[in-house]
C-alpha cells in the first residue's frame, strides 16, 4: 500500500486523513480504537519524571496495515522521540521517558508519520504541583440573630492542583468514646469562609473545629479550635438613654443605659467612650458590669462638648464586642475662667500719655471652664466697691488703648457666662538691656521651628519668642507670639501658624524684673524646597567678546528656602556648555570670553538646600565689533561722507568758488602799491617832445569792467577835466611818491588804472589786463592811448598779451608789480597788452 500511496489521488488522501484523524483526537482517555496512551501517573510532583508508552495497533488504523510505522511523540507542541519497538502481533509500541516535568499542566500527543505528515493518534493528560499548604489563622463568631457559625481562615500556599477544603467539627472532642468528625460546611466559589448552620452546633458546650484541604498530592490540616459557640457570640450593642451633669461635683457626669432585648438574659461588661471634637483620640472608660443601669464618671472639662459611645460583650467571654452604640452628645455646664493670661505688650509715647498695644494668649481648655464670652482691660484691680476705669473690653485677643504716662500697670481678664477670671497683672516694662547672643532656629517638624538661645549675661524671669510670616505684603500676626516662663531656659519649640516653604522672622525678647531686653533677630525655614520661580534674565549690554546680563530678585513666597546662589549657563550651537556661580545676593552677571558674531543660549538656575529650579533661555547674538571699535568706524565713515560733500559741491559750484576765492576785480585800496619800490627801467622817449621832469602819480582807481559793457576807448587828447569815474577801491590823498623814468615833469600827474577781463585788442586773454591813464593835461606819451596790462598771476600765470605792432611803445609800471588787492588774488607783474 505504501508503494501506491505516491499516486494515490489528492481527494482520497483527504478521505484517508478524515479516516485517520478521528480515532486520534476524539479519545478523551488514554486509549482509542487505533492506538493507546498510558502514563506512570497522571498526577506528579512538580519537577518529577514522566514516563508514558504508546501502542498503535496496525490492524484498527486504515491505512497504516502495511509498511514501515514510525511513532513520535509531542509534549505541548515540543518533539520528543521514544524508543520504539513491535510488541505482539501487528502492534507498535513506543516508551517515552522526560526526566523532569517542570510544567503544572501539559499534554502528551503520540503522533505517526503518514504520507509524509505526522498525525496525532493518542493523548494523555499530565499534571504538577505540590501538595496543599496548611490553613491558618481559623476563627469563628456565632451570630445571635440566626446562631449561625461563621467561621474565617487563611488559606495555605497554592499547590496548583485541584484542591479541596472542608471545615469539620466534633461536637464532643472529650468525650471517652471520640465522636466522628461532621463536616461542617464547605467553602463556596474559592472563598475562605462558611457558615456552620445551628442544626450541627451545640451551644453553652465546648466543641473542635478545624479545616482541612486535600489535592491529589496529600492532605493538610489547620490548628484545631476549641470554643463554645455563644462564646464567640457577637451581641446586639446597648443604648445609651440619658447623659447628665451631676452637682455639685461639677467635673462628673451620670449616663442611663439599656442593653438589647436578645442580651437581656446575659451577664454582661460594658466599655464607654468619650472625646471633645478637639480630641486627637477617644478616652475609654471600662469594667462597666451589669444587665443595665446608670455609670458615674468623673474628670470632665467645664463647659465642653463630649461625645459618647458604648458597648458591651458576654461578662465571662472570650469572644467579641458588639458594635459601639449609637453616639450622644453632651455639654457639661460652665464656671469662671481659672488661671492667668500670658500677655505681650509695646508702648510709645505721645503727648504726655503713652500708647500701648496689649496682647494675649486664651485661656487654655483646661483654664476657660466653658466659652469665652470676652476680656476685659482695667487700670486697677477688682475690689469691692470700687469703680474701676475700663479702658478695653473685646472679644479679639489684642486691644491698642492710651493710658496716662506714669501708668505701668494694667489688669487684663477673661470672663463666660459663669463668671469672670481674677486680674492678671501686666506691668509695662521699659525695652533696655542687650540682646541675646547665638540665636539659632531649626526645623522642628515641617510645621514647626527650634529657637535656640545663649543665656543672657543678666538672669531673665521669661523670654518673649515672637515671629511673623514674611511677604511682599507685609501682614501682622497678633497671635504669633508665645511666653517661655522658665527663665533658665535656652530653647523653645515654636508650633502655632508655621507653614513648610515659608519664611518667618523669629525675634526672641528676655524679660527681667524690671526691664524688657533688646530683641534678637533671626530668619528661618522649616522646610525648603526649589524655588517655585526662577528670574528673567534680561540684556543689558553685549559686544563681541562679552555679554551683561540682569535679573530682578526672586519674590520671598516663591523663594521656598534661602537662595543659596544663582548658576548661569550659556552654550553656543556647537554645544559648548558653560557655567558660572553667581552670588545670591547680586542681580547681574557679565559673561566673558565669548566669541564674535556667535548665537548663544542662556538661562539661569536659582538653587535652594531643598533643590534647584531652571529658567526660561535667553538668545543672543555677540557683536563683530566692540562700541569703541563702532565709534571709530562710524566716525572715519563720517568724515569721509563730509570730504564727499565738499568736493562734489566744490565740483558743482566751480565758478562760484572761484568767484568767492579768486574774485575778478582786485581792490587796489588794500594794496601793496605804497611799498612797491621801482625798478630802473629806460625812460620812455617820445619824438619831438621836450624831455619832461618826473610825473607825480597822485591816485590810482581800479575801475571795474562792466559786465557785457565794451572795454572803453581812451581819446589822444585829455580833457581839460578828468571824466567821471566809477567810485574807486582806495584814492590815495597828497602827492606819490611814485614816479616815472620816462622824463616826465615833476608835477603831480593822477592816473586812472582800470582792470579789465579782456578787450578788442586782447580777445584771447582771459586774465585781467590793466589800463592806466593819466588825469594831467601833460600828455604821458607820444599816443596817449591807454594801455592795458594783464595780470600775469591769477591761479597761475596767464601768457603775456601779444603786441598791436612793433612800433606801439610798450608802457611799463614798475610800481603796480606785485599789487594787493584786498580780498582778492595777488596782481604780479602786470604786463602792457
């Protein structure tokens, strides 16, 4: 058959495998029509070894009748192979051995090979565990309203095996002939309780009770409890009927109770409790016997709220209370306060009274004997017939009144409904002395503080500790105070209005007889933590090289302990981190070092002893250059913008600045003629003419040439007077000193010098050219025409104006060389044209 299982169609390989796959999976024992598994035990120890066989029995598996059969064998999907041998007839036998089974639950499959694949043939359950743990801790109350046994255990450790648990019990565990066990109930749904019913109880006698739990690995049984049911009874709890005072023993009270209808038959013991809602705990009263009746109890506060409670169980019992009772209230009835009041004072004086502000402690519980109604303030004190002077009568602790300045004694009282209390002297002190040396102040508690203290030189009768909450607003605690009686004392324990993460200002005053000390000053913490807020850092200043920064302080209520010191960090974006301490009392910092046109981070980090709390960053970009090296810059920039300016106006205005610094017309009046010395030169000689003696040139005018006017002509014949004149620059009164070498007379000749820019006869010149005429009736030359003369520096030297002919003499005035003329240029050597 196995040599045509290989062509054997695909639909009747499917048949085969539905033949085959059945007789293996649908056992729900060890065996099956085609083959059998059996194990050497079901149920093993946890970590024990298996052993199981298979036998496959050819002849019942179709299919499998002829060829080779290979069995194998599987533990939770896990391949395991078996020694396989032919047991009798055509049966196949495999024995499987696993050396230790650390699994509390698996499955063995023994499986065939078939046409290649393995089918499973054969299944066999295994399990692992431990043997039960043993019950503990078993108790049973017995229920009055249905007498039912309720009995509750712990349960051992888990075996992880089926277990199950019975609670049994002997009525008669003494008895001589040893009663069989009776089950007394069996736990539901897991659970460690049950309930005996009242059918299997027998009360007022002793009776044993135990569990036991049981798996397939052994038994285990709790400790056996001997009890008698009523016993462990849990009653119904009394009645509290009526509370009252009794007089005149006004610190004690009497209470009316009932016990339930069930308990009345019972001996019974009682338990009473009380507390004031100020009470941190309940005070208990016991050894309260009987059926029912009243309970005395002394010892009450005057005038306070008590609540009260009670319970009772059986007198002789072992067994439990019942609940407490329903609670009741009672206010025990008032009397005058007692004891004195701790009072703290300060004085000013003021127009010839004193100012004081008084303030004091209430009574304690204990000395109020019921409500305070309020206190009252008097100039003296109580005495029979006498008017006293009130000067404050307040329900507020503190009460600021004026009193004559010779006054140091004030009596202060409290009073209720009941009465008032007797005076307390309070003697208003003068504040002298020195103050205490080596105050010290530590956490107490999280609401609490040390003060600690040298003793002072002078012996003190008391010490005033005194402290107040610091804030940005200021606020006055009237109650934050507190008197240390001893005067031997160097410490005390501050505990009234003292918060964590809060500051306080702690001043201690010695009291002696006769003086008030100087204060002692200190700031503490009770407890510190990081700072709620950190400070923003702000920019002040940043070159290239450095960076200023600033912070303003951190307020004091976010503070939450001592700033210790301030850490700033910065890092640039190649993450170079860098720190620095910084002092907690400074609120800036310069950075140095830094480098030139770099982007940095900084934040800053306030740190207390209780932790350290980081800021927000700050981004900032460092300079390229410092504020000195920008100054310079911009200054050189501005003074190379300003020589702009000027040469490009210098450049656009040409003309006029030539105008302004070079003008057209010389002015002759501020001239150097006067100074001129001349030259020898050769006499001008003219035909026919009568050698003449030398000419006196008795004024000189510079005219100026008319703008667009043609250059004048001068006539050979002079007039008989000379023609008008525009106004000249200077006019030189008296005779000159200047003469000519042309054999002139001696007699004053006045001459009329005009500077011209150009004339017919000179019309490529653009330098000025100078014209001189004579005023006297003598002619000068042979033509009397004038001559012009250039002058030959003017921004330089201009060429020479050429000759009419050869023949025209060339008239020279040596004495108009280098001429000056005020607020213009120089005239050098002028030349005829």
């Amino acid at each position: 058959m196995a040599r045509h299982s290989a062509g054997t169609p695909p639909l009747l390989r499917v048949t085969v495998l539905l033949l085959l796959l059945p007789s293996g999976t649908q056992q729900s024992g060890a065996e099956s029509d085609c083959a059998s598994v059996a194990v050497g035990a079901a149920v093993v120890p946890m970590g024990s070894a298996v052993t199981a066989s298979c036998t496959v029995h050819r002849e019942r598996c179709r299919g499998l009748e002829d060829g080779q059969l290979h069995i194998s064998w599987l533990l939770d999907g896990e391949a395991m192979d078996g020694r396989q041998h032919r047991g009798v007839g055509s049966m196949e036998v495999s024995e499987l051995s696993v050396p230790q089974l650390n699994r509390t639950r698996a499955k063995l499959w023994c499986c065939v090979e078939w046409n290649g694949t393995k089918q499973r043939v054969g299944v066999a359950e295994i399990r692992a565990g431990y043997p039960p743990g043993k019950p503990s801790n078993l108790s049973c109350l017995l229920d009055l309203s249905d007498y039912g046994l309720t009995c509750r255990w712990q349960q051992g450790a888990d075996g992880h095996l089926p277990t199950s648990v019975l609670l049994k019990s002997h009525r008669c565990p003494h008895c001589r002939s040893r009663a069989p066990a009776v089950t007394g109930c069996t736990p539901q749904n897991g659970h460690s309780q049950c309930t005996v019913p009242r059918r299997l109880l027998q009360l007022y006698r002793p009776m044993e009770l135990w569990v036991t739990a049981t798996n397939a690995l052994g038994t285990a049984e709790s400790e056996r409890l001997r009890i008698d049911p009523m016993d462990v009874a849990k009653l119904d709890p009394p009645t509290l009927q009526s509370i009252r005072s009794v007089p005149p023993q006004t610190d004690c009270i009497t209470l009316s109770w009932a016990v339930a209808p069930r308990n009345a038959h019972m001996e019974l013991c009682c338990e009473l409790r009380y507390r004031a809602p100020e009470d941190p705990s309940w005070a208990v009263v016991t050894g309260i016997v009987g059926h029912a009746g009243t309970a005395q109890h002394c010892g009450f506060l005057f005038g306070t709220l008590y609540h009260f409670q009670m319970r009772c169980r059986r007198n002789s019992a072992r067994g439990y209370w019942s609940e407490w009772s329903v609670g009741r209230n009672h206010t025990t009835h008032e009397k005058a306060p007692a004891g004195k009041l701790d009072a703290w004072w300060s004085t000013r004086p003021a127009a010839g009274r004193m100012e004081v502000q008084l303030r004091w402690k209430a009574p304690r519980r204990q000395e109020a004997n019921g409500h305070v109604l309020g206190y009252r303030v008097t100039l003296g004190p109580r005495k029979r017939g006498r008017e006293l002077q009130t000067v404050c009568n307040t329900t507020d602790t503190q009460c600021d009144f004026t009193v004559p300045a010779r006054m140091c004694r004030v009596y202060l009282s409290a009073y209720n409904a009941a009465g008032e209390s007797a005076a307390t002297e309070v003697i208003l002190l003068e504040r002298k002395g020195l103050p205490l040396v080596g105050l010290q102040a530590l956490p107490g508690g999280e609401r609490s503080l040390w003060v600690h203290w040298e003793a002072a030189l002078v012996p003190a009768v008391a010490y005033v500790l005194e402290w107040q909450e610091v804030s940005s607003e200021p606020t006055r605690c009237s109650s934050c105070w507190q008197l240390e009686r001893n005067g031997a004392a160097t410490s005390a324990l501050i505990q009234d209005s003292i918060e964590p993460f809060q500051r306080y200002d702690i001043s201690v005053y010695p009291l002696y007889k006769d003086a008030v000390g100087t204060p002692a000053h200190i700031a503490a913490y009770s407890k510190q933590k990081a700072p709620s807020h950190v400070p923003k850092l702000h920019l002040k200043s940043i070159g290239k090289s450095q960076a200023e920064l600033s912070w303003e302080p951190v307020a004091v209520e976010l503070q939450n302990g001592f700033i210790t010191h301030y850490t700033v960090f910065w890092a640039n974006s190649t993450t170079e981190v860098s720190s620095a301490v910084v002092n907690s009392s400074l609120s800036s910092f310069t950075i140095q070092g830094l480098k030139p046109s770099t982007l940095y981070k900084v934040h800053i980090m306030a740190s207390t002893v209780g932790g350290s709390t980081n800021g927000t960053s700050l981004t900032l970009v460092t300079t390229v250059l410092d504020d000195i090296e920008i100054q310079f810059l911009f200054l050189t920039l501005g003074l190379v913008f300003v020589l702009l300016i000027i040469l490009l106006i210098c450049f656009q205005k040409n003309g006029r600045v030539k105008q302004q610094f070079w003008p057209s017309v010389p002015d002759p009046a501020n001239s150097s003629l006067g100074t001129w010395v001349p030259a020898e030169q050769e006499p001008l000689q003219a035909h026919g003419v009568k050698e003449p003696g030398p000419a006196t040139i008795s004024t000189v005018t510079v005219l100026d040439k008319a703008a667009g006017k043609q250059t004048p002509t001068w006539s050979k014949e002079p007039p008989a007077e000379p023609p008008a004149l525009p106004q000249p620059y200077v006019q030189q009164p008296g005779p000159s000193t200047l003469q000519t070498h042309a054999g002139l007379g001696a007699e004053p000749v006045q001459y009329y010098v005009q500077v011209v820019g150009g004339s017919s006869r000179c019309p490529q010149h653009v330098a000025p050219c100078l014209y001189v005429r004579s005023s006297s009736t003598q002619p000068l030359l042979s033509d009397p025409s004038p001559e012009p003369y250039e002058n030959l520096w003017f921004r330089g030297a201009a060429p020479s104006c050429p000759r009419q002919s050869p023949e025209e003499p060339l008239l020279d005035f040596p004495m108009l060389r280098g001429l000056r003329v005020s607020g213009a240029e120089e005239l050098h050597d002028f030349q005829p044209c």
